[in-house]
C-alpha cells in the first residue's frame, strides 16, 4: 500500500508570534459554526449578532496568518485576505 500524505502546519517566519494550536482554531471555528446556525436574533439584536460574527471570523483570520501547509515537499502559503 502506498504512503498516506502527511499535512504539517508551521509557522512562518513573517506573521504571529506564538505558535497557535490547532485545537484552539478548531475551538474558534466551532463557536463560529454554532453562532451562526443558531436561530435568527430578535428585531435590534441583528447588528450585535453581526458584530459578535465579525470578531470571531477575524480572531480565526489572525491566528492562521502567517502560517503555512507544507504538502509533500511542496509548500503553499496560505493568505485569505
């Protein structure tokens, strides 16, 4: 049987300090997935719900810029701007 491919995330030279685990974007990204599949807000709670949204997509941006996916070899740098 042939090799299984082996993803590794590092942290580029450029970008954040510490090194951010997986574990923690994944926590992020399921606070996200829930607040946004959670039933719609009350008249005048949509800008809150909104902005609560925003900040969670830009915590999630913060903590995976600057990092890498080597693939095989090969690396692709990864900017979602």
């Amino acid at each position: 049987m042939g090799k299984k491919s082996r993803v590794k995330t590092q942290k580029s030279g450029t970008g954040a300090t510490a090194t951010v685990s997986p574990k923690e974007i994944l926590n992020l990204t399921s606070e996200l997935l829930q607040k946004c599949s959670s039933p719609a807000p009350g008249p005048g709670k949509e800008w809150e719900e909104y902005v609560q949204i925003r900040t969670l997509v830009e915590k999630i941006r913060k903590k995976q810029k600057g990092r890498r996916i080597v693939f095989m070899g090969s690396t692709k740098i990864t900017n979602d701007c």
